[in-house]
C-alpha cells in the first residue's frame, strides 16, 4: 500500500472540534472520499455526536469506528483521542457485518447466511467484541460457518469502559460485534506473546469449557497450583489479584498460548478467559518485559517489512497492567524495528483473537499482542 492510498491522523480535543477537524483533513488529503475510513476514540466522546458529525461532513462515507479504553499512535499510549485510518487503494473494498446484543445468540445463523456467498479462500477480516458478546459463541459461529480460518484477528472486551455504547456502525451507533471483511488488502497477523514457563508441568484434570470454569489441576482444587508456589505469600497474592501476572500456559505442540483468569471462585476453581480441553499440559507463566528484538525481526521478515503500509497494533490490557510505565517503552521499541514505511496505530484490548499458525483453530488470549500488517 503506497503512502498516497492510506492516511492516518490523530486529534486530541474534544468531540465535535476532534471530528471536524479530522474530516476537513481527509478532504484536503483524499480528492474524493475514501472508499473505507476507520476511526477509533477512547472512553469520554459522544458516539453518536461522532456518528453524526462524520456522516454530514463527510457525506456518509464508509465508515466503521469502535472505542477503546487505550489507543496506540504511532510509540505513544493515548488515554484521550480520536484516530482516523483513511484508506483510499484501487479495487480495495471494506464491508461490515455487525451483530446487536440483543442477536447475540443468533450469532451462529447470522454468521452461516453471511459467509454464504464467500469463498473461503477470499476470506480477510478482523472483528471487534463488545462485553455484551460471549467469545465463545462467536468463535462457535465461525467454525461452524467458515470452518478453519487463516487470515483472522480480532479484540475483545470482558469490562464495560464507558456508560455509553460502544460502536459506531455506519450511521448507527449499537453494542454487539462488528466484523470488517477486507477485499484488495494483502493482510497478516503476527502473535508476540513473552510470557515464558516456570515450574513443573500440570495437567488440568476438571474443567467445564461452555462456563468457562476450571475445576481441578493435577487432581487438586485449581487454585492450589498457586498455593503451591507462593506458599506464605499466597494470601496477598490472592487478596491483590496477582493471578493475571502468572497466567496459565496452555501446550499446545511446541508452545504455549495463554490462558487469562478472570476470578478465583470460593471453591477454588478458576474462571477463565480462553480455549481449553481436559487433560491438557500447561505451566504457570511469567513474563519476560521485552520482546525478543530477532524474534520481532524473523515474523516481520526483512523484505516484507520494507514495504509501505499500515501496521494495527491489538495490545492487551493485562500486559499494560504488568509492565506499568515501561508499557510505552515497549510500544517504541517495536515501532523502531518496523521500517519508515510503515505507520503503526492500535488499540488495548481486554483479550484478542488469532489463529494459531499450526492448527488454524482460533486462541483467546490477553498478554501479549496482534500486529496486523496490511499492505
């Protein structure tokens, strides 16, 4: 993607002056209206004030906008703002499919009658969860629909961030999921995820995947895996909710993915944010503050990089709660190694959804992060 076919801006001020502005400077960039403009703004505007003010300057454009708790431009963290990605490629084509709360649980037939005329092969497409939307069930959807995917990504949110709704959808605004299915992008999605292993294996013995509940691991109440290794300091650990510093690792061939725990009930068990069969080997997991820069360097890959193009940055919000100040360090650490070429701009997500690259079954997973490479 040339620089000429994309435009990415940030405005901090308030709702109706942000959106103005950004809409002026799209006229002056675009002599015509993109053919697909993403905003994304944090917890405080007005969605519907936004919606209205896009659609009228900009003549209802094709528009798609989500909010976010945190946002990410270019190496900063941005508590307040609204980012606009304009892109403006030939033969580029951007539809939406979006899916209301009050749908939620027609989430599977939705997701069959809109699939059904798309080949598989064509499919590219990221979406978005609001806390009203059970992953699971979407995941459920996909695979009865789609079966095995491979060009996917997508956010999620467990916690409402704002009394306000949470989408823009066109010229509407509504809670649920939106979809964004990409035609004429040429998309890949790179996982960084620096949690390593510690400890002895496990296995859990007892869970109940539907509820999201694990039961039993190496034959024992769930919680007493931390017991085990935290001994004296468990209570504070427990009474601190230190448990997303040491997520559980799922082994999955010749790695992990994350498992988030989102509560420890009073029996013990765990509820969990993720994927999971019984009988799976696991670790418990701790972090490593920096990506390995070769690591970084080989998923990039060094031609691919020094092409011109957009880089979307899903971040997790556990990650930005256990790195505390050094999170933005981070964030520039990975621009530098991305070439002049490309614009880096994203969002902080409770949980994130990928494809492993072995299985091509969908991971959720919070504690690293997506980097979504259009060109």
């Amino acid at each position: 993607m040339k620089k000429n076919e994309y435009f990415i801006y940030l405005n901090q001020k308030d709702s109706s002056k942000a959106a103005k502005e950004i809409s002026l400077e799209i006229k002056v960039r675009f002599k015509t209206i993109p053919s697909f403009i993403f905003i994304l703004f944090t917890p405080g505007y007005d969605p519907k004030n936004l919606s209205q003010i896009f659609n009228l300057t900009l003549n209802n454009p094709n528009l798609f906008a989500i909010q976010a708790p945190l946002l990410i431009y270019k190496n900063k963290i941005i508590e307040k703002g609204i980012i606009s990605c304009c892109i403006n490629k030939k033969d580029t084509r951007v539809n939406s499919l979006f899916i209301g709360s009050q749908d939620s649980e027609k989430i599977e037939y939705i997701l069959k009658q809109y699939f059904k005329e798309i080949k598989r092969k064509n499919i590219k497409f990221i979406s978005f969860l609001s806390p009203q939307i059970n992953s699971l069930s979407f995941l459920r959807g996909l695979e009865f629909s789609l079966g095995k995917l491979i060009t996917f990504s997508g956010a999620g949110y467990q916690n409402k961030y704002s009394p306000r709704e949470s989408f823009i959808l066109e010229k509407g605004v509504g809670n649920g999921l939106i979809s964004l299915v990409l035609d004429g992008i040429n998309t890949e999605t790179l996982h960084l995820q620096n949690f390593i292993p510690f400890g002895k294996p496990f296995e859990i013995n007892k869970l109940n995947p539907k509820q999201q509940i694990i039961y039993e691991i190496n034959n024992r109440p769930a919680v007493e895996i931390y017991k085990h290794y935290f001994e004296e300091k468990f209570n504070s650990f427990i009474k601190n909710r230190l448990f997303s510093y040491y997520p559980l690792g799922v082994l999955n061939k010749n790695s992990f993915h994350l498992l988030t725990i989102v509560d420890i009930l009073e029996d013990g068990s765990f509820l969990f944010k993720g994927n999971l069969r019984n009988k799976a080997q696991g670790n418990l997991m701790t972090l490593r503050e920096k990506y390995p820069k070769s690591e970084i360097i080989n998923k990039l890959g060094e031609t691919k990089n020094r092409k011109e193009g957009i880089v979307f940055m899903i971040n997790s919000l556990e990650r930005k709660k256990v790195l505390g100040k050094k999170a933005e360090k981070e964030i520039e650490n990975i621009e530098n190694l991305l070439s002049p070429k490309k614009e880096l701009f994203g969002i902080y997500s409770d949980y994130y959804l990928f494809p492993d690259e072995e299985t091509q079954d969908i991971n959720i997973e919070s504690g690293g992060l997506l980097l979504n490479v259009w060109e």
